[in-house]
C-alpha cells in the first residue's frame, strides 16, 4: 500500500470553463452551468489511478457549498470515489475557511495523503492547499506534473520556471495537481447510476467547530473596458504618427 490508506480529494463546484463570465450589478453571474474545478478533477483522477495500482484502499470526496455541491460530489462519485462528504454552506468560503475546514474533516478521516488541484478557476487564488499543509504541518508538494509512492513517502515531479524540480515528501502530505498530471475519466452511466448509491454525508462548518466568517470582502466586480477596433495604416510614417499623436505610447 505504499504508506497510504485513504486519500481524501477536495473538489470544489465552479462555473464552467466553457461558460463566459459575465458581471452583473458588480458580480459575477453565476446564475449559468457549473462543474467541477478543472485542476480537482485531474486530483480526483490521480486518487483514482493510485488506488487502482494498489497505492490506496479508499477515497474520500469532500466538498464545501451550496446543496448543488453535491451535484459535484456525485461526479466525483461517478468517476471512482468511495464515499462523499458535503460541509453545506450558502456563504462565500474564503481559501483560508475552506482550508479550516478541509484541516477538520481530514483530522477526523485521517488520510494518508491530501490531494486537490493547484487552485480553482473562479478565483485563482491558488492558496488552499498551502494554507492546509501549514495548519496541518504536513509535507506539501504544489503544482504536481508526476506523483510516484514509495513506502512512507511520494516523489514528486513538479514543473518550474527552469525546467522539472522532483521532490521527496514524507508521508502524510499535501500535494497540490498540475494540468498535466493526467487528462481525466468520463464517467460512465453504470457509474454515474452506482454513485446514487454510495455515502453522501452532509455536515456543516458549525459541526466542524469552524468559523467561516470572511476575512477579506469583495468591493466590486467589473468587467475589463472592451477593445477598440484596430485601424489600418499605409506607412511607417502613418504608424509612428498614430503611436505619437493618438496613442501617446512614443
């Protein structure tokens, strides 16, 4: 087994990458399809791929939302998770209250190993798994291009500025999923029927003993200006002019 027993994935319910966002009355309409976080899915794959070469004996789906969450859980379900837990909650989480309470379900599990995407796309913020790694004061490895278990321990390959970077984490850890980790699974209908049948626990952030009162609020959301037409030119001179008199960039 490797040093692991269960894996605890948190996937998180975004807007759709497909969707185009759009802002209305400063915020973000989320009034439009959702699935789940892109980088959580390939995490969720990467449970599933450790557990199927014997590395883990279980996986455990965990989500922080609204009752939709569970539409997410239900996925992760579907694609190979043994079980589901949904901290239900209608208020805005913050990274650092997702991270508390992600720090509480994992004290009462116990996993071996803590596996999440990079960051979400609705906020990229990018900060969860760190912040879960500290208040743990557990080995983390971010950005995860490559997971090989050994023992008590993972090596990790990760991608950086300069090249690959490979890392040595003990064992329990966080690791944090890059895009080009795996690509992952579509669930099939026998799946997606079994999934109705595995374990939802519901519980709340108050069962937790979290508070997850904001810390930072958001003033305003607005769009970016839109773009100018472009303009033909028929000379370098008529260029340089335009840059200079009607840009103001020369």
């Amino acid at each position: 087994m490797a040093g692991i027993k269960r894996i605890l994935v948190p996937v998180k319910r975004v807007v759709d990458y497909a969707v185009k966002i759009r802002v209305t009355g400063g915020k973000v309409d989320t009034s439009v399809k959702h699935s789940m976080n892109p980088f959580d899915e390939i995490a969720m794959e990467e449970a599933i791929r450790l557990k199927e070469k014997k590395h883990a004996a279980e996986i455990i789906a965990l989500s922080v939302g609204p009752a939709k969450a569970q539409e997410t859980l239900r996925t992760a379900l579907a694609m190979g998770a043994d079980r589901a837990v949904h901290v239900e909650t209608d208020a805005e989480v913050q990274p650092l209250q997702v991270a508390k309470l992600i720090k509480a379900v994992a004290e009462k599990e116990k996993p071996e190993l803590v596996l999440l995407g990079k960051q979400a796309i609705d906020d990229d913020a990018a900060q969860t798994g760190q912040m879960l790694a500290g208040l743990l004061g557990w080995s983390q490895a971010t950005f995860a291009s490559k997971i090989e278990p050994s023992d008590a321990k993972l090596t990790v390959t990760r991608e950086v500025d300069g090249g690959l970077e490979t890392l040595s984490a003990k064992l329990p850890a966080i690791v944090t999923t890059d895009l080009r980790l795996n690509e992952p699974r579509y669930a099939t209908l026998p799946a997606i029927m079994k999934a109705k049948k595995k374990k939802l626990e519901k519980i709340s952030p108050k069962d937790l003993g979290v508070d997850i009162t904001p810390t930072i609020q958001t003033i305003k959301v607005i769009e970016p200006p839109k773009r100018a037409g472009g303009k033909k030119v028929e000379s370098v001179d008529e260029l340089l002019a335009k840059l200079k008199n009607e840009a103001g960039v020369l």
